[in-house]
C-alpha cells in the first residue's frame, strides 16, 4: 500500500516525483520534512492540509534575488530614475553592482515575468544607451530578448468582428528590414583608407536608419562586420524597433511573427576560428577574453543548428539563416543542413557584387536545380558530412518534396524588405 495524501498534495510513490527531487541539479537545496504521522494509509487524510513532503526551503539568496527583481519592476514605473538613480550610480537601485551570475538570474526572473523585454525594464542593467539597445542577446538559452518563441504570437494576425458579429482576420504584411552597408564587409572595411570614401558610407547607414525609423518595420537585422562607429550609429534606430545585430561573436534565434531567424557564428565554419565580433569586443567584469581554441564551441553550435532544423522540417514554420559573411563561402554540407530543415533563405555579406541565387533542393537536401557554378562554392564544402549530424534520423523513410532555398549576399548599402504576407508566402525586395 501506497501513502496517500489530500488531493491538493503530491502522492509519494517509487519512482515517481522522486526521480525530479534526486536529480543533482537539487542537490544543494535544503529542505524541511513533514510529520510521517500525518500520512495515513488506505486513502483517507486524518489531519487535513496541515501534512506536507519534504519542502525545499529558499537561501536567502534566493529570496534576495526576487526581491531585487521586484526593485527593477517598481524602479521601471518611476519616471524620474533615470535621474534619481541611473544605472551605475552605486546605491541600492544600481544592479550593476551584482556579478554578472547574479544579474543574469534577476533577468530570467523578470523573464519569466515577460516583462523583461520592456525597454524601462532591460535598460536598468546597462549603464549606456548603446548597450542596452544593442546588446540582447542572451548566449545562456542561446535567444534575443523581447523575441523569443515563448513571447512571439506566431503570426496571429489582429482581427475584427463583421457586421454579423464573425470575427474576420485582417492580414497584415509583417515587414523585417535587413541592413546591408560596405562597411559591415570586413574586408572594405579595414581595407578603406579612403576618408571620403568612408565618410560616404556612414552618410548613407545614416539614410537606411532614417528610412527605418519612418518605415517602422518589426525589427531590423543587421550582419557583418560591426565596427564601434557603426554600433554607435545603430544605437540610433528607435527604441520601439528591436535591432538584432550579428557580429559574429554568438550564434542565437529571434522569432517574429510566427517566422524565425537563425543568427550563426560563421566563424566556426570557416576562418580562422576567432569572430568579428570577438576581435573588437574587450573583457567585462568577470568576464573572459573570447578564446575559439578548441572546437568546443563549433559542436556545440552543429548541435544547436540541428535542433532548430528539425523543428523546423516537422512543422514548416518561416525560417531564415544570417551568416556574418559570404554565404558561398559556407562548407557544403551546412547548406544541405539548410535545405533540409526546409530553410526559405540564406542571408550574408559579401565584398563581391549582389548575387541571388534560386535552387531547387530535394527532401534530403540534394540539388535538383543548381543556378549556381560548383566552383563558386566554399573549398570546404568538397566532402559532405552527413554521418552522426544528419538533420533526421528518419528522413530516409520521408517523402522526397522540392524545396527552394535562396542564397543573398550584397556589399551595396541599402535595406532589404522581407514580407510575410501569411503562413505560405513571403517576398524579398530592395527598398
């Protein structure tokens, strides 16, 4: 005979809640224990709610870390903080005096919360404008802040009721912008000793970002090379439009409106092993000097890729990758992982003029239609690897179905349109 409690407690039963209460990841976690008295057999509760399981029993850290998330929630509705108490200034509203573990689990808190995308609330734990507007990538659950799937409405479009009092869908295009400047190309940049030719340049980033700010897209991506002179410049774009950069240093998703985006880190394909965005970013607090020594971080990203991928392939949602260079300069094998998980397009810079490319792959990823010549693809990409990284491990026995992926890349600067006009369709143009 089991012990049997109310119906508003936990059962205890072998094998059962135990399993989650033994796991390591609580071992540290003390706990106070009931009175075995209270628990009667043969189903009937002899004390009421008063008997209770071992309860884990918060430190108070713990405690502390709640409550501060509490004290950013307050602090966010106060109009005057920002002079009372800007981040930074040491007292006790100042969350920049926590590490950097610390400050992380009074964001997931706020997270969980959904209130941590809120820009009065995320802005408490940046000391300048540039970096709270930039910087939202979170590499601890590998996802962009304020675009995460849990938040996303996966393309519910707003709807209103007719005359009859049915409720009619009003389909509205989404618009995502994409920047493309020569200056995001690191080979123009660093290669650039032209000052009129650069001065020309950031004119003309300044004109997409004017353009962005009275176009109002749903966000705006961003990929490349990202010097300090153009973060600046892009800290600019209004504070209602996410600016999702990828420099490289972090690989990571951004859902929106149902369509979702897979920022890698080309770095770990090809090169030399060191990003972008690791060469000009400097240590933090406690934070390390970027290393890519090992390859660690490259089987780490394969692992992460292919469980987007195969999400993708069972429930044909809108995905598209960016890569922080020449697309054509990706291994082939990775491309095939794309066509696989059913990827619309292919994103990236590139020092060459604007190409789009159009094929046609089959349901394992193999080219029925190649417009683009085999020598034009990455040397990498002779030997396809398609032995414990297969995307599925059941596609073999999947219907073959044609699918087409486009390749981009582009040096001029400029804003690319992508509309998602329903669940099937979806369009590229220059603006």
């Amino acid at each position: 005979e089991g012990l049997v409690k109310a119906s508003n407690k936990i059962v205890k039963h072998d094998n059962g809640y135990d399993v989650i209460r033994n796991h390591p990841y609580f071992s540290g976690m003390k706990s106070s224990s009931g009175d075995s008295s209270d628990l009667v057999k043969g189903g009937k509760d002899s004390g009421g709610d008063q008997a209770s399981e071992p309860t884990p029993i918060p430190s108070l850290k713990d405690l502390c870390i709640r409550s501060c998330a509490e004290l950013v929630r307050q602090d966010s509705l106060n109009l005057d903080i920002e002079t009372d108490h800007p981040p930074g200034d040491g007292t006790s509203h100042d969350m920049l005096r926590l590490n950097k573990s610390d400050r992380r689990r009074i964001m997931h808190i706020l997270d969980r919360q959904r209130i941590l995308s809120e820009p009065r609330v995320y802005r408490r734990f940046f000391k300048k404008r540039q970096e709270w507007r930039l910087d939202r990538i979170r590499p601890e659950s590998r996802d962009f802040v304020g675009l995460t799937q849990m938040l996303d409405r996966q393309g519910n479009l707003p709807s209103v009721d007719d005359d009859e009092g049915n409720q009619v869908i009003m389909p509205e295009p989404v618009k995502i912008m994409h920047m493309v400047n020569p200056l995001f190309v690191r080979e123009l940049n660093e290669g650039c000793t032209d000052e009129d030719q650069r001065k020309e340049w950031k004119n003309e980033l300044k004109d997409s970002i004017r353009t962005i700010n009275r176009i109002r897209p749903k966000a705006v991506l961003v990929t490349g090379f990202i010097d300090p002179s153009c973060r600046k410049l892009l800290a600019k774009v209004n504070e209602s439009i996410p600016v999702i950069v990828n420099d490289g240093s972090e690989f990571f998703s951004a859902w929106i409106s149902g369509a979702q985006g897979l920022f890698l880190r080309s770095s770990d394909f090809v090169g030399d092993g060191i990003s972008s965005g690791d060469k000009e970013k400097e240590p933090q607090d406690d934070e390390k000097k970027p290393s890519r020594s090992n390859n660690d971080y490259g089987v780490s990203q394969l692992s992460w890729l292919r469980q987007e991928l195969e999400q993708s392939r069972m429930s044909r949602h809108h995905i598209f990758v960016f890569v922080d260079c020449d697309p054509t300069s990706l291994p082939a094998h990775l491309i095939k992982r794309f066509a696989k998980g059913r990827t619309l397009c292919v994103f990236g810079v590139s020092s060459k003029s604007t190409f789009k490319v159009d094929n046609t792959y089959d349901g394992d990823g193999h080219i029925i239609k190649n417009e683009l010549p085999v020598n034009e693809m990455s040397k990498n990409g002779d030997k396809e690897e398609d032995d414990d990284v297969s995307v599925s491990s059941t596609e073999s026995n999947e219907e073959s179905v044609e699918h087409l992926m486009s390749i981009i890349g582009s040096k001029e600067s400029g804003l690319r349109c992508i509309t998602l006009a329903d669940q099937a369709k979806w369009t590229w143009e220059e603006v």
